[in-house]
C-alpha cells in the first residue's frame, strides 16, 4: 500500500509549484490556471484523507471544491474576457491603474 | 516495491513533470495542455485510491468541461507568447523562497505527524458511488443546496458579464 | 437660633450680589447695581449682627457647625464648616461694617467710571471670599478665602486694565502674594502631615498637649508656625514681601480702602492670631514675627516720610501699621494684635476714603505738590481726614491710642529685646505722627499749588461724605473699650476676646499700672514731637526741594524693586526665556509632537511602495500572509523536528 504521506507530500508540492506560477507567470490566464492547480492539490489532500480515516467525507468535499471551481472558472474567465478587451493585453503588469 | 507503489511514484512524476512544464511553457495553450495532463495525472492517483467517482468527475467536469472552456478562452482571446515585462522586483525575489517556506512547513507538518495517520484500507473496499451518494443526499444536503445555488449565481453572472454595452 | 444655624448665608448674600451683578448687570443703569451690590453687602452686615447677637445671648459658646463634606479622602476630611468665637465677632463686624459703609461710598465715587457693574461685582466677590476666609473652622476653607482674596485683589488693583501700570500692578500682587501662598501651603502641609487633620479645633487640641519648643530648636511646631508666618508676610505685606502694596495704588480709592487697609491685608495678622496655640508654642518665630514686624513698622515709616502721591503715603503708613500687629502678636499680646487691627480699619479707611475725596474734588490729581490750600474748600472732607490723621498719630482720647499703646506697653514688657523693641516702636510713631501732618499740611494748607482754571475745587457728594463721617465717630469712640484701663479698670476688649486668644497676656497688671501711665505719656509726647516737626517744616509756604543723597534713597523706597528685579525677576525671565521656551518648550515638546508627525509621515512616505498598483506584488503579500498563517498552526507540529532530527 501506498502510505498516505507519500500523497500529501506530493500534494504540498503541487501546491507549491502552484504558488511558484502563480506568482511567476504574467499572463491572466496562466495565473488562473495555476490557482486551478493548487485546488487539485488540495483535491488530492483531501481524497488520501478520506482514504486514510476510512470515511467518503472527503470525497464529497472534493465534488463541492469541484463544483466551485468550475463557477468560479465560468465567472472568473467572463472578467478575464472583459478586462482583456479593456486593457488590450494579456499581461496582468498591464493593469497598474490602482497605482499610487 | 508493489505494483501501487510503482504506479504512484510513475503517475506522482507525470503530474509534477506537467506543472513544471506549466510554469516553464511561454505560450498559455501550452501551460493549458499542461494543466490537462496533472488533471488525468491526478485522475489517475484518484483511481488507484479507490475513488472512482471522484476520478470521474475529475475528468469529466475539469478535464472535459472547465479546461475546454479555458483552451476556447485562449484562442477567443487570441493569446500569444508572454510579454517578458517584469515590473515587480519584489515577486521575482520573493516567489520561489515563499513558494519553498510554505511547501516547506506543509511537508513538514505532514512528514512529522505522518505517524498519527492510520493505515489506509485496501483499495475498493469502502469507496462507492452509493455510499458517497447516500452521504451527500443526506449529511451534506445543505451545503448540495447551496452548491446549486451557487452555479445558479455563476450562470446569471457569466450571462451579465458577457452581454454586449448597449 | 435661624442665622447661627445658617451661617453660610453670611457670605452667600456677596456671593449673590456678585454673580447678579457679573451676569446680568452690562447694561443696568447705576441705580439697579447700587441696588443690589448695597442690598446684598448690607444685609450681609445685618445678618451678622444677628448672628453676633444671637451668640452673645448664647453665653458666648464658640458656635461650629459643619455644613457639607467638601473633601473626603481616607481618614481626611475638610468640610464647609463654619465656626463663630469672639474672635470671629470682631473679624466680622470690621469686614461687613467698614466694607459696607464703602461700598457706599463707592457708588458716589464711581459713579462716572466705566464697568460700573463690574466693580461692584468684583467688590462683592471679594466680600464673599474675605467672609469665607473668616468664618472658615479649618485650615483648607480659610485657604479658599486666602486665595480668593488674592485672585480679587489682582483684578480690583488691574480694574483700569487698559493702563499698563494698572494691570503690572495687579499682576505683581497676584505673584508676590502667590511666593507667600506656597509658604503657607508648606506649613499647611506639615501640619497636616504631623497631626492628621487641618480643623482649628483638632489641630490646636493637639498642638496644646505637645511640648513647646524650645528657643532656637527648629522642632515640627517652629517650622510650621514660621511657614504660615510667610503667608502671612505676603498677604499682609510685611519685609520681604511687601512690595506689591505701594504699586496696589494704581487700584481705585475705594479698593484700597476696603482691601489694602482694612480686611485683605489683615487676614495674615487674623491666621496668626487664630494660631496663637501653635505660635505660643513656638517662641523662635514669635521673636521673628516681633522683630519682622518692628522693622516693617520702621522700615515702611521711613519711606512715607519723603512720598509726594498722597495714595503712596497712607500706603506705606499701612505697611507700618501692620508692623504693628505683628509686633502685638509677635509679643504674646494677640489681643492687642486684633484690637489695633480694628482701630486701623477705622481710620486708615477714614483716611484712604478722604484721599479719595480729595482727589475726586481735584479731578483726579493725586501729587500732594500740586494741592494745598483746600481747607476751606471742601471742609467736611478735611475734618474727617483731620479726624483720621489725629487718630494714627495716637492722640488721646481717640482710637489708636489705646491700640498702639497696648502694643508697645507689651513690648517694653517682653523678654530678652523688648525694650529695643519698644524703641524702635517708638521711634516709629514719631515718624508716623511726622509724615501725617505732613500729609495735612502739604494737601490743605499753604498756597494754591494748582491752577485754578484747569481744577474746579468741589466738595464730595452725600454717599460719599457720610460714610466718611461715620468712620470719623469709629476713630474717635473705637478705643473706648480700653478707657478703663486708664483707671486701672479692665480692658473690655481683651476681656472679650481673652477666651479665644488665651488669657493672661500681661502679667502682673497692678504694678505695671504706673509704668503704663508712664508710657503713654511718652507715647503722646512722640506724637506731638512729629506735630510739631511737621508744623515748622510744612506749616508755611514750602517749595519743593531737589531730591539727592538720604532722601534720594526713601523717596527711591531704598531700590527694593530694583534689587528684586534684578537678582529675582531678571534672571528668573533669562530662565523662562532661553531655558524653558527655547530648550524645553520648542526643541523638547514642539519636537516630540512634531517629530511624532514627522515620524508617522515618513513611515507613511515608506509604506506607500507597497501601493504599487502591481498585481504580482500584491499576489506575493497575500502569500506571506498565508505563510504567517501556517507557521503559527504548523510551529508546534514542526517544532521539534527542528531540533530533533532530520525530516
């Protein structure tokens, strides 16, 4: 069997890379696509939990995280859109208008 | 050395492999095509917990439904290559000991409480579309409910946002 | 008994009379102001006849009564408590008697000056506080008529507070008497600190029942006394502090005749008096109260001799006269004290009023060089001056008579320096009786030194004369009370007051009969000595000489005020100037505040960078915030890895 650490370890390091994406990356939609990285990452948590105590808990936490993210997906992709046309570019250092 | 963990360590480096290439990849359908293979990366893993529905969906609602819509964003935008603009000194430094320290802390976290988990089951043996059902219709109706709620909300949202200025 | 049982209404009424006048009076004709500033001080004096009355048909049981807690701290407690003795009854009937008959005169004296109503006003205040200072059974009330005497003395003396001499002056009381106060709090606060409480009749049971310290030893009792006895020297301006008083001239007559003659600066001989108990246990600072006030007395004498403003003369005369009390008290005979403190108020009221007439008939003009002749002018002024001048001068049989002379008759009699005492007493009635009929002679007699055409020589109004001629029948009958004496009868006085202010005074009575014969008669041959130096001097036309050598230095009034200026005043403002505004005030506090500012400014200028409007930025603060989070959950988990093993 396959210890459940090994998989939260590999989820903290998805996760991780996430993050390095996240903040490397400059274009919106690749930052997006990171945040949906980390959330698998925390999906693969919570199923190694769930398998580890026993419980299907965990599994359905993951349909909600699921759930969410693809409304968030739809929402956050329709702003992305908008801005784009706006800003005329997909470069999210383009958008300094709250600059000081 | 089983033939799970074979399994394991084979789909855990497919699914590292793509996020690095997503990080690495310059043009955003590439970063997207990344994205996929952690998904099935992680489908796989899924599967091999024991988790079959779940694994399902993965594919079918994230893989099938949320990275289509971000792939069909991309060429409607028609994205190109980053710009290699670099404005925030403060990210270039600080990103990857950030990313490090709290990958870190987690790892740590679970590496020195790793003792206290138990042992998991065989796979199969517990997970089943009927008793996850059973549990969501029941202890977790409400939060279902609301889920509901919340793509209704999402719907009218996408709809508002895509409307032409008239 | 209605009016011992409400005592405070005794200075309530003043208190009114003020507040109505001070809030509404602004535009009330005079009349409507008489009304109530004369109303309220009048029946103030016949609420305290009443209250006279009604302890003399007690039997002459000291009254106390405590009205409301106004202080309750632990085991302290001052309340608003009230007392009347024989003491109080003289104190009373002097301050509500004499202050009333010039708020009478006031209103004639004043009656074209501008801010009318808030003289009378302030004339009320004032009442209001002395009476407070009076009546007070403990120490803590009587300091609230102490300070608040001070605080109407400065604005009475600045009432003209659009002449800067007039507001100096005012200014110069307020502090000069304020060096006295501090005194004053000092030896309260001993006092309190030895025996626990600051009531008079706790206080002086205790003080009874200690031992007296001896001659020399600076014991709790000595230093206390002598602490109160600063208070004293301020307040009622004795050597060192005296100097505010000439200067309290640039006052209205009528202030100075009410609070620099009669009432205010008597409260200093009044609280050594009410503190006979603690000052007979303290022989060193009665033999510096004497020698203090003998030298005032002499000192002061000296200065009036040479004075040209009318005003400045009767100043330093009461300068002198105070000396007096203090010598009387410093002596053991604090009856005597009071009693000459009583006289004094009659004819140094009757003597400061008729200079008040006089100048009111000169139109203002206050330099005795530029009067004379006014005797057949404006006569009834000039008899009751007259009046008031053979009464300070101590002739028999009118009032100060008998006051200075039991004054000096106790000093001859003390130990160990009476009779220099006594001399240098004597010396300085001659001096009294010399620079008054100088007064006399200067203002009324001799040639016009005016002109005539600019200065229209008129005789005072009603309500200014009469009171005047009241006072006049005081100076004359006020001394009475010790004719008996004369026949080696009793002295009514201080029979009266002898059960507050301890009998015994004078001992041996029979024997010193002759030798108080003796010295009177002594007394009586100084005064006519200054009469008739005063008559071959000033009697016939004089000119006025030039002014060098001796007396350069008295009419300079010996540089005091410069030497105070520049050893005290000048550098105390070098300090304020250049310590205190410059170090302390604008580099110490004014660069704190602004530093503060300049502080939080520039952390402001520093934190704006994080404004930076770049999403990448905010995305990495947003992690360190996570990651701040998820050391404090996780430290406890990866704690002991860290120094345990490897992970």
């Amino acid at each position: 069997m396959v210890p459940t650490s090994y998989y939260l370890i590999l989820s903290a390091i998805l996760f991780g890379l996430g993050i390095v994406a996240f903040v490397f990356k400059r274009n919106i939609i690749t930052i997006f696509m990171a945040i949906e990285l980390m959330l698998n990452a925390v999906n693969l948590a919570f199923v190694a939990f769930s398998q580890s105590w026993g419980k299907t808990d965990g599994e359905v936490f993951v349909l909600f995280v699921i759930v969410v993210a693809a409304a968030e997906a739809a929402v956050g992709l329709g702003i992305i859109i908008l801005t784009a046309r706006n800003r005329r570019s997909l470069n999210v250092e383009r958008v300094d208008l709250l600059k000081l | 050395m089983t033939a799970s963990l074979v399994i394991f360590f084979v789909l855990a480096l497919l699914a590292i492999f793509a996020a690095v290439s997503l990080i690495l990849q310059r043009h955003p359908i590439h970063s997207a095509l990344s994205l996929i293979v952690v998904m099935v990366a992680l489908a796989g893993l899924y599967l091999l917990m024991g988790a079959e529905f779940v694994a399902a969906v993965q594919i079918i609602v994230y893989g099938g439904a949320i990275m289509v819509l971000f792939v069909f964003v991309i060429m409607l935008l028609n994205a190109e290559e980053e710009e290699r603009t670099n404005f925030s000194k403060l990210a270039t430094y600080a990103g990857i000991p950030l990313a490090l320290a709290i990958a870190g802390f987690i790892a740590a976290a679970i590496a020195r409480s790793s003792g206290s988990l138990p042992a998991p089951e065989p796979s199969g043996a517990l997970t089943s579309t009927k008793t996850l059902s059973n549990l969501l219709f029941s202890d977790f109706v409400y939060p279902f409910e609301l889920t509901s709620f919340l793509i209704l909300v999402a719907i009218l949202g996408a709809i508002v946002l895509a409307q032409r200025e008239n | 008994m209605p009016i011992l049982n409400h005592l405070w209404i005794i200075p309530l009424l003043p208190l009114l009379g003020s507040a109505i006048n001070g809030l509404f009076g602004h535009g009330w004709p005079n009349k409507t102001v008489n009304m109530v500033a004369l109303g309220s001080t009048g029946l103030s004096f016949a609420s305290g006849v009443e209250a006279v009355r009604e302890f003399l048909a007690n039997g002459q049981q000291p009254f106390r009564k405590e009205f409301f807690d106004w202080i309750v701290a632990g085991n302290f407690r001052a309340g608003f408590d009230l007392q009347l003795d024989q003491l109080t009854v003289v104190m009373l009937m002097v301050v509500t008697g004499v202050g009333f008959l010039i708020h009478i005169y006031s209103t004639g004296y004043m009656a074209h000056e501008g801010g009318y109503y808030r003289f009378f006003s302030y004339l009320n205040l004032f009442m209001f506080f002395m009476l407070i200072l009076v009546l007070a059974a403990n120490f803590v009330l009587l300091f609230v008529g102490w300070e608040g005497v001070g605080l109407c003395s400065y604005l009475l003396i600045g009432f003209y507070f659009l002449k800067k001499s007039a507001s100096d002056a005012g200014k110069k009381a307020f502090i000069v008497n304020r060096i006295g106060d501090f005194g004053f709090m000092l030896g309260m606060f001993l006092l309190f600190r030895t025996f626990h409480t600051l009531d008079f009749a706790d206080l002086f049971k205790q003080i009874a029942d200690r031992p007296t310290d001896a001659m020399g030893q600076f014991g709790t009792l000595t230093v206390a006394a002598l602490l109160l006895f600063v208070g004293a020297t301020g307040k009622s301006a004795q050597l060192p502090l005296y100097v505010w008083l000439p200067d309290a001239m640039e006052g209205p007559t009528p202030v100075s005749a009410l609070i620099h003659a009669a009432t205010m600066v008597t409260a200093g001989v009044y609280v050594v008096a009410r503190s006979h108990v603690l000052y007979s246990h303290a022989p060193t600072v009665m033999h510096v109260v004497a020698i203090v006030g003998c030298a005032t007395a002499f000192f002061a004498a000296t200065i009036g001799l040479v004075q040209s403003d009318i005003k400045r003369v009767l100043a330093y005369s009461t300068v002198s006269q105070l000396g007096y009390m203090f010598l009387g008290c410093g002596v053991g005979a604090f009856s005597a004290g009071i009693f000459h403190l009583m006289t004094h108020a009659f004819f140094k009221a009757l003597l400061f009023l008729s200079a008040g007439s006089v100048i009111h008939a000169m139109g203002g003009e206050q330099d005795m060089w530029h009067m004379g002749g006014l005797a057949s002018k404006i006569k009834a002024t000039f008899w009751c001056m007259l009046f008031g001048t053979i009464a300070i001068a101590g002739f028999f049989p009118f009032a100060a008579f008998f006051s200075k002379d039991a004054i000096l008759f106790a000093a001859f009699n003390s130990e160990s320096g009476g009779k220099a005492l006594y001399t240098v007493g004597l010396l300085a009635a001659v001096l009294t009786s010399f620079y008054m009929f100088r007064l006399m002679w200067l203002t009324f007699f001799g040639q016009k030194r005016y002109d005539e055409h600019h200065v229209h020589v008129h005789e005072s109004p009603l309500n200014m004369t009469v009171p005047l001629m009241i006072l006049a029948a005081l100076s004359l009958t006020g001394g009475w009370f010790a004719l008996p004496t004369l026949w080696g009868g009793k002295d009514y006085f201080t029979e009266f007051l002898s059960p507050a202010l301890g009998a015994g005074e004078i001992a041996g009575l029979e024997n010193a009969h002759i030798l108080e014969l003796t010295l009177s008669g002594v007394a009586m041959a100084a005064a006519f000595a200054g009469l008739i130096v005063a008559w071959r001097m000033y009697a016939k036309d004089v000119k006025r000489g030039k002014s060098e050598g001796l007396h350069k230095i008295l009419y300079n009034k010996y540089y005091v005020d410069e030497l105070y200026q520049a050893v005290v005043v000048g550098p105390l403002m070098w300090l304020s100037r250049n310590v205190l505004w410059k170090v302390v005030d604008v580099g110490v506090i004014d660069g704190t505040v602004n530093g503060i500012a300049h502080g939080t400014s520039a952390v402001g200028d520093t934190v704006r960078h994080t404004q930076s409007g770049n999403t990448r930025s905010y995305a990495v603060w947003v992690l360190v915030g996570a990651l701040v989070v998820f050391a404090i959950i996780f430290w406890p988990i990866v704690h002991p890895a860290v120094f345990g093993g490897v992970p």
